[in-house]
C-alpha cells in the first residue's frame, strides 16, 4: 500500500510513523511492540565543545562485565599508558545506554571492546549508531607476516555504509501476521556517505576505488548509489579511478584474486559480508580492526567485535592494538600510530602468536611484547 504512494523517502518515513500511531491509538487493529522499534532520525546530532583539558584527549571506553570486556579493557588501558600518548579514557559500562551516549556525544570518540550479541545489545548498538549518525564503516585488511593467508600482498579498504537502509528501524503489521520491514534510503544520505567515502579513500592513498552493487536486482536502491557515485566520481577523477562491480562477482574475485582490489565501496546491504569475506581472506577478523564514523563522532572497535564472532573465548590483542593505531590517527597521532603499528608487525615477525593462530603464547604475552618494544624504541631515541 505504502510503495503506490509518490512521494520522498523522508516525507514516507514520517507518514508512516504517522500511520503506526493513529491505527495503534484507534485501535484499528492490534500490534505487537516487536514490531514497531523506532523512527528514522532526521535531526542533526548535537555536537558539544572537544573534552582536551590541558593537551589531554578524553576518549570513552565502552567495557562491560564479560570476560571479552574486561580483558578488552586491560589491553587498552595498557597500550594507552605505554604509548605516553596524552589520552585518558572514561569507563563506562555497555548497560548504561544513556551514560554511554552522553560520554561519546561529549567526548566524541570512543572504544567498544565488549562482544556481547544479544538482541538487546544488538539494539543498544543500532540505536547508538543512529543517534550518532555514525553513517560510515571502515577498516583495512591485509596479510600479515607469517599469518596464515592464502594470498601475500593483500591490503584493502572497505569504506561502506553504516547506518542507512536495514538501519531505519522501521517496521509495520499491515495485516496480522504479516510484517513489513522498511528500508529507507534517500538521494541526500547516498551522496553524504559517497563524498565522505571518496574523501576518506584519498586521505588514505587509494588509487583505485570498487563499488559493490546489485543494480539489476534493487535498479532503485543500488541504482541510485551507482548514479550517485558517478556523478561525485567526477570531482576525484584525477586522483581515484571508479570501478562498479556486481556483488556476485566481487565475491568470486575476493577468493581467487583479492590483489586486484585496492579499496571497496559498498551499501549497509552488503557491507558485513564483504568484510568478513576479506577477513577470512587475510587470516582472520581477530587480526583487524572497524571503526564507525560521522561528521563528528567515531567508534573504534576490533573487527571481532563489529561482526560479533565469538567463537573464540578471549579477544585477540591484535584487533586491539590496530584499533589503538586507528583511534591515534584519529586524534592526530600519526607518528605515535605508525610507531605501534611497526611494533606490532615486528611482533609477528618475531613468530609470536596466540593460540588461534596456530602459536603458543598468550594475548597478555603479545601486548606485553608489544609494550616492550615500544620502551626500547623510546629508550634507544
């Protein structure tokens, strides 16, 4: 009923919220609460003064009561203080959903270390990421000396969307026993997100840009991402070449040539699973680290934690630090980052590795490694 209606995405979001309330109030027909979770958020985030104090950035540490969450926070607080460089965290527990998102509002940046993936957890995570309108997902893979991968000379971007589309949030019984779930997407979120992606790919050195699509499957939805990215490619063609690409295909290429690709663009629709695919193809999510952005705000995590696998039952140091690498050239910290980030390869050429990896040593001994190096180079300097 509502898809007949000719009218834009943002004026169908609040008709239908419109819609869910008079039908709910009138008592029309009954709806369970499962089925209606929120709204599409169309204000803009607030954006507070930056908490540096004295040259001292203040960045939220999201831990919680797991044993995921509180090694997570040992290895961070750890890696902070060995660093010497001037950040302090603010320790909040996952479950205090509205201290979590003041801290990061004020502080506006922040780690989450905490794997817990229930479905309240994945609420308070989809809820966050909207408010925040943390609207971009990105994190690098690549092959790591003497790692198991099939592949040497491996390093990719993946720029993708984060928070539109399966992250509208909307949902409506228009019959009993029939659910619609709505995906909202507009001209304008495509654009911001296509710009801040092409930004962030050559910010990062990338030549060569992939954007995964299903154009002939979803001709409106991925349509209108493939003419978006067009269109905005023509202000970065000197620097960035764009290539489309069909999400089958991209998946065939990833497994048997994953070389070829330099950085991917992708829609929240296939974002998580093109990660994990190039994960697998590197070694493994524990190896890597995410991070959710906006405008303002970003969220770093360990890639094991952005796709929820916990199939290990410790977190892997190695998501970790690279998450601290990410969360330093955030903050402005390139020489600090690119100093840990040698550290920890040097680890690995070393042949330590935790029992995941098929090594003998554990999490606590690579960042106590890590650390180590870190004060012989500062000693040596």
């Amino acid at each position: 009923m509502l898809r007949s209606l000719n009218v834009k995405p943002l004026l169908l979001a609040k008709m239908t919220e419109g819609f869910f309330r008079h039908y709910m109030d009138a008592n029309i027909f009954s709806i369970n609460s499962n089925f209606v979770k929120g709204s599409l958020r169309t204000e803009p985030v607030n954006l507070m003064p930056a908490t540096k104090y004295g040259g001292i950035d203040t960045v939220t540490l999201l831990t919680g009561t797991t044993l995921l969450g509180q090694q997570g926070s040992k290895y961070v607080t750890a890696m902070l203080q060995s660093s010497k460089v001037p950040v302090e965290v603010q320790v909040i527990d996952p479950y205090q959903t509205d201290d979590f998102y003041n801290s990061v509002l004020r502080n506006r940046s922040a780690v989450h270390v905490d794997a817990v993936v229930d479905a309240e957890a994945k609420k308070r995570s989809m809820k966050m990421s909207n408010d925040l309108d943390l609207y971009l997902f990105k994190c690098r893979m690549q092959s790591f000396p003497g790692f198991n991968y099939r592949f040497p000379d491996v390093n990719i971007n993946i720029i993708a969307q984060n928070n539109l589309g399966i992250y509208s949030d909307l949902e409506y019984s228009p019959v009993k026993g029939v659910v619609e779930a709505i995906s909202v997407g507009t001209k304008e979120k495509n654009e911001k997100y296509l710009r801040k992606a092409f930004d962030t790919a050559v910010a990062a050195g990338r030549k060569r840009v992939t954007l995964i699509h299903k154009k002939t499957e979803w001709p409106l939805t991925d349509g209108s991402m493939v003419k978006a990215a067009k269109k905005i490619h023509k202000d970065y063609k000197d620097c960035l070449e764009l290539e489309l690409l069909n999400v089958e295909d991209c998946i065939g290429k990833l497994v048997t040539h994953p070389q070829e690709f330099d950085c991917i663009f992708s829609s929240d629709r296939y974002a998580t699973m093109i990660a994990t695919i190039c994960a697998g193809v590197c070694g493994g999510a524990n190896l890597f680290s995410s991070v959710e952005m906006g405008d303002f705000h970003a969220v770093f995590k360990p890639l094991q934690v952005k796709l929820s696998l916990t199939n290990y039952p410790i977190l892997s140091p190695y998501g970790i630090v690279n998450a601290i690498v990410d969360l330093f050239n955030h903050l402005g910290y390139a020489d600090c980052a690119k100093e840990l980030c040698g550290q920890m390869v040097r680890t690995m050429e070393s042949g330590i590795k935790t029992k995941e990896f098929g090594g003998k040593d554990s999490g606590e001994y690579v960042i106590c490694n890590i650390i180590n190096r870190l004060r012989c180079q500062r000693n040596m300097n």
